[in-house]
C-alpha cells in the first residue's frame, strides 16, 4: 500500500497545487475592476519541490480529548496552500489595482492546461494499475 502511496502522491500533491493555483487566478480575476486590489500567485515550481520534501515534514497529529467537551482536532502535513506573493504589474492602473487580464488569462488557461494533462497521466497510471492486479 505505501508503495501505491508513493507512485500516487506526485500526481497527487501537483494537482492539489494546481487547484489552488487555479483559486488564485480565480480570485484574480474576480477582482479586475476593485480598486486597490493586488493581483496574487505563487510559484508552481518551487511549492511542488517543497509540496514533495518528505524530510522538512511533521507527523500527522491529532489531539487527545480528555473532556466530552473539547473539540477533536487534526494536524496534516499535506501540502496546503502555499505563500502567495503580489505580482508585478507590467503598466500600472490609475486605481492601484495590479490585475492584468491578459495575463491573468494566460496563466488560467495554461494552469488549466497542466491540471488536465495532470489528471490525464493520473488516470492513465491507475488504468494500468488496474490492468496489472487484474491479469
């Protein structure tokens, strides 16, 4: 099982990443006419690298509840959402809002674009899997 585990978690971790990407630019875009408002993104790169560095992570933890009254809680190491960083805008708009459509729309499309292709090769590895365990 904890073989499958890491055959999967790549696939796994990039398109967790990439759907919060995709929350990102969604937010961005949302907001091209609010004033003031600071277009955002991260890094794919460098939050998949860290996504995948398994010797930085802390145990999964959950607490120990010693009153019927306490809250259950959990602590995950997955990779959550990454630091977001402010981009630069390439001409500066009148309303300090920093969201350039044009290329917000590119880094949608080719976010979506990686995404797709992610969960194609994803659903291609399981096919096989399955075919193996089958014959």
């Amino acid at each position: 099982m904890d073989r499958l585990s890491q055959e999967l978690s790549f696939f796994q971790q990039s398109i967790a990443l990439r759907a919060n990407r995709q929350e990102v630019l969604s937010a961005n875009i949302a907001n091209a006419d609010t004033p003031n408002y600071k277009a955002r993104d991260f890094d794919f790169a460098t939050a998949m690298q860290n996504a995948m560095d398994t010797r930085m992570r802390l145990p999964d933890t959950s607490l120990a509840l010693t009153s019927p009254r306490h809250i259950p809680a959990q602590a995950s190491s997955q990779a959550g959402p990454t630091d977001l960083l402010y981009r630069n805008p390439y001409q500066a708009s009148l309303d300090g809002n920093t969201v350039d459509m044009n290329v917000e729309r590119v880094q949608f499309a080719d976010n979506a674009l990686h995404y797709q292709s992610s969960m194609s090769v994803l659903n291609q590895q399981i096919k096989d899997m399955m075919r193996a365990v089958s014959e």
